[in-house]
C-alpha cells in the first residue's frame, strides 16, 4: 500500500474525475432529452434552457 498522502492525493484524482464523468453523462443526456433545449428562431441555434426558468403552460 502506498502511503497515506500518496492514498489521499489519488483518491482526490479520482473524485475529481467522477465528478467530471457525472457532469458529462448530465450534458448527453441533456442533449437527447429534446424538453431540455429549444431553437432560437432568430438564427436557428439550439440553446439549452435554464433548470431555473419555467415555461408558461
């Protein structure tokens, strides 16, 4: 077993690499989900909608 810093500084690399592979599996899954963007009529770009604003219904 390596020693207790070398524990703790690997164990901070791989959080820190969970944490990005979470981020990413949210963004695919953002991308395939088509409620989560709307295109832009004006120039035809897709943009994704904020978490925080509702849509009037």
């Amino acid at each position: 077993m390596p020693p207790l810093p070398e524990q703790q500084k690997i164990a901070a690399i791989l959080t820190a690499v969970d944490d990005k592979l979470d981020i990413i599996a949210r963004q695919i899954e953002a991308t395939q989900n088509p409620s989560h963007y709307y295109v832009d009529s004006s120039c035809g770009v897709r943009a994704f909608r904020s978490q925080n604003v509702r849509e009037n219904s």
